[in-house]
C-alpha cells in the first residue's frame, strides 16, 4: 500500500519556487531545497522528479501565481495608460514574502541559453507579456485615450524591454524615487 504524503505539494513547491528565486538555480543545491521545503530528498524526487524538473515547476507556479495576480491588477485598471503604468509599477514595488527582481528574468539571463525548455518558457512569457501591453496600447486608440499613429506592436516590444530593465534594476538597487522617475519618463512615450 502507498503511503499518503505528509506534506502540501503546493506549500512545498511555493518554498522552492522562492528558493530559486533568491539565489538561483546554479546556486541551489539538493541540500538547499531539502532544508528550505522541509521534505526528504527522495519526497522531492518522487514527486517532483529532478531538480530541474522542480525548477521547471516553480518557474510555472511563479506564472501562476505571481504573474496573473500582477495581470489582474493591470486588467482592473480604468485606462490603457493607468494599466501600462500598473504592469510597471508592479516590477518595483517591494513585497514582504518574496524576494526582489523576477523569476522569469533570473531564468533568462542564468539559464535560457543551456535549457532550450527554459528557452521556450521564456520567450512564450514576453510574448504573452508582449500581447498584453500591446492590446492595452489598441484598447487606448480604440477610446481615443492614445494617438492611433502609434505603433502598437513596436511599443509593445519597448515597454517589455522597459519592464524587464526595471526588475534587473530593482534587484541590485532600490530607490524608489529613480524607479519611479524611469516609468514616468518611459511612460512619456505615450504622450
């Protein structure tokens, strides 16, 4: 007979999630994973599979959770220029329960060019982010609220750019102020 689990899955993927985030996936040993989700090795191989199995998980479970609550809040705002701002803001703003800078952007820059999966779950996710901005920008010409002789598509690609500069940034300094001051000067580009 098969012993039950004596752990939440969900509460121990959370736990590696935020562990790869903090340090990485280079830096995080076994070890690290076994003492920081507090269940044995061979739980985590039997229900996760290998550490880049784990890895590939957590990275889902950040576009999860992470990633769609940053989503809801950009669709709750009144205006394309409010939810631009929102998508933005949401890079730079500090969170208790969670490290600073952006899973997705660690990933990119430690691991997208030796894991092609990685790769491919990178580059889906700024497209993703990348259609988002851009039917923001058509929702605003649609209203009037932004100039139809803008580019939606080539704006789409710069606010990415902008957004992930930002939680590169975030992540080694923090003040507030500069960060706010380079989304309003981005945002410029709107006006």
């Amino acid at each position: 007979m098969a012993r039950s689990k004596e752990f939440d899955e969900d509460a121990v993927l959370l736990k590696a999630m935020k562990l790869f985030w903090a340090q990485g996936y280079e830096k995080t040993s076994m070890q690290d994973l076994v003492e920081h989700m507090g269940i044995h090795r061979r739980s985590i191989y039997d229900t996760f599979g290998d550490k880049q199995a784990l890895y590939v998980l957590a990275l889902q479970r950040y576009g999860d959770t992470v990633w769609k609550s940053i989503e809801q809040r950009v669709h709750a705002s009144h205006s394309a220029k409010a939810a631009i701002r929102s998508l933005l803001e949401a890079a730079i703003e500090p969170d208790e329960g969670r490290p600073s800078g952006c899973l997705l952007v660690n990933t990119a820059v430690e691991l997208a060019l030796h894991k092609p999966q990685l790769e491919a779950y990178v580059s889906d996710s700024w497209s993703h982010t990348e259609e988002l901005i851009r039917d923001l920008i058509i929702k605003g010409q649609q209203t009037g609220e932004l100039s139809a002789d803008l580019n939606a598509e080539l704006l789409a690609a710069y606010f990415n750019n902008a957004l992930t500069g930002l939680r590169v940034m975030v992540k080694t300094q923090y003040h507030r102020e500069k960060l706010q001051l380079i989304i309003d000067t981005t945002l410029s580009i709107l006006d």
